[in-house]
C-alpha cells in the first residue's frame, strides 16, 4: 500500500515538472509574440454578420470596446508551440502522445489558416474560412486520426459506464472522427469571453489528465498537464481585460485534442460530463440556428449562450467566473464516475 503511494507520488511529480516546464516555455514564447503580433498588427477583425446572414447588432453592442483598441489574435501559436516543443523532447510515446500531439498540431494549422484570413481581411461577414471548408479539413483529420487509432494502435471498443465495453470494429473510425469535430467546434464556439475557453480547457485537461494518472497511462497524464501548463501561462495575459486572443489557432488545436484525449482514455461518455459547458455553448448555437431557420425566431437573444446571459445584463466577468464553477465541478463529477463506472481497472 506505501509502495503504490509512494509510485503515485513519483508519477505526480513528473506530469507536474512537466506542466511546470510548459508553463514556463510558453512565458518566454509570449513576448516573442507580443513584439510579432504587435510590428505585423495581428489584430483580430470584427464580424459585421451572422452565420445565418443577419446583421451581429448584438454581439457587436457587446463588445464594441474590445474593437476600439487593437487586441492581437492568434496567441494560441504560444501554447500549441509550448506543448509541441514539450511533448517532442521529454514525453513523445507511439502509443499515447502521437494522437493528440497530431491532433493538436492539425487543428493549430486549420485555425491558423482561419485567423490569417481574418487578420488579412476587412472584418465583412464571416472574416475567415468558411464553415464549410472548416468542417471539410478538420473532418479529414478527425478521420485520419481514428483510422491510425483503429489499425495502428488497435483500439476498437468503447467503455460503456457501469455496463462494460462495446466492440465497434471499424466503426470507432467515424465515431472518433466525430468527437474530434464536435469537441473543436465546440471549444471554438466557447472562445468568446476573456478567459473563458482557456480557463474550460483547463479545467477539462486536469480532469482527463487524473483519470489518465489513475490509468496508469503515465504518458498521456503527462501530456494533459503539459497542456495545462501551457494554459495557465496564456490565462495569465487573457483574463479580463485580454491582452490578446487565441484566436482558432488556439482553440481548434486544443478542441480536437481534447477528444483525442477522451477516446484514448476510453472515456468518451465522460467528455459531455467534463465538458459540459462547451455542450451547453455548442448546443445553444445550434438551437438557435435551427430555429431561426425553421421558425424564423431567435430562442437566445444572442448565442452562443454567454453573450445570451451578457445581453441579460451580466457582467464578462461574471458568466466566465460561473462557467468556471460550473466546469470545475462537472470535472470532479467526471473523475468520481471514472472510478465508480469501470473505466479505471
């Protein structure tokens, strides 16, 4: 019993060193940055539509003085740097770090191409690629990912809570693809607010990161907290009032790496637990998308549901401190059915 103490020790403090070494790399890439995104006037454009066509009134109501000053996008390229140069060096594993590695990569080089054009272009309509072309290549990826996750490294079962596992075959090949899609875009629908997504993002990292500790997959424990590392040097400059974003290069590496993450911990029925509040995001926008469409009526008076509780009159702060709550317990929720629902053996 001291002994296995002792060993969960040991394997604490390396995923810590780790997350401590990403924290502080990321310090040093961020004023590197800074004096980039400032000479090459990395300043992200405001959106004049939305998805569905209408003019932004609200949002743009919302946030009409993060507008007035210059605010850099982009930053996410100091974690996604932080995590690549960490995990290459000191914690890259076949089995267990490639996946989300690639994932993270992938998804930072969709919403690199996103955040150039919008950096680029004169701020009309959508400012960046379009959704359809968005949804093409992080699709390709989600489906490259799970095919290398089915015939390389052989998984092909999902852990079904306090019933077991499911052998799927070759379907865990579009399963995958879609938990890889839905968790970048919902990530990304969440980068809304000063510190919301990177506080989320954390907070969903640590959790699949213990549940991985407790798995005894050491490697990709260390890769979640390498993560959150890198986070908390971004939280850091980007909680209220932002110094800059991370723009979809951030959000889109970490969305798709996250459900990397969940499928290699075999627990993706845990993922909606633990990322509640980006099911929440995602799903208010949908909700408000299909009704607009098919009862030409708004549900939220602005969506995703954070600018919704804005425009009810809640202060930036205040509904990125609650999500907080809220995602910090859905993480403890998520780790205690970890270990009573069969997925920690």
């Amino acid at each position: 019993m001291i002994e296995g103490i002792a060993q969960i020790g040991k394997d604490i403090n390396g995923t810590f060193l780790l997350s401590v070494g990403s924290f502080l790399l990321a310090m040093l890439l961020t004023p590197i940055y800074t004096f980039l995104a400032y000479k090459y006037k990395f300043w992200k454009k405001q959106r004049s539509t939305t998805t569905t066509g209408e003019k932004l009134t609200v949002f743009n109501k919302l946030h009409a003085d993060k507008f007035t000053r210059n605010i850099p996008t982009m930053a996410g390229t100091i974690f996604v740097l932080a995590i690549t140069i960490m995990t290459l060096g000191l914690n890259l594993d076949r089995g267990q770090t490639w996946l989300p590695l690639a994932a993270l990569i992938g998804g930072a080089i969709v919403g690199l191409l996103d955040d150039i054009i919008n950096v680029r272009g004169n701020g009309k309509g959508v400012a960046g690629l379009r959704s359809s072309i968005k949804f093409a290549m992080i699709t390709a990826i989600g489906l490259a990912l799970g095919w290398f996750f089915f015939a390389k490294l052989g998984f092909s079962t999902i852990n079904i809570p306090f019933s077991g596992s499911l052998d799927l075959g070759w379907l865990i090949i579009p399963i995958f693809a879609f938990v890889v899609v839905a968790t970048g875009n919902a990530v990304n629908i969440s980068d809304g607010l000063d510190g919301l997504a990177g506080g989320l993002l954390g907070m969903s990292f640590s959790a699949f990161g213990i549940i991985a500790l407790f798995q005894s997959q050491l490697i990709l424990a260390g890769f979640c907290f390498t993560v959150v590392g890198a986070l908390l040097s971004y939280l850091w400059f980007n909680i209220y009032p932002a110094r800059f974003f991370m723009g979809d290069v951030g959000s889109f590496a970490l969305g798709t790496s996250l459900g990397v993450v969940a499928m290699l911990t075999n627990s993706l029925f845990l993922l909606p637990i633990i990322g509640i509040v980006f099911v929440a995001e995602a799903g208010s926008s949908l909700i408000q998308i299909f009704s607009k469409k098919v009862f030409k009526r708004k549900i939220f008076i602005s969506a995703p549901v954070h600018h919704h509780l804005e425009a009810k009159g809640w202060p930036e702060t205040k509904v990125t401190m609650r999500f907080w709550v809220i995602a910090s317990v859905a993480g403890f929720v998520g780790v205690l059915l970890a270990i009573s629902g069969g997925f920690i053996k």
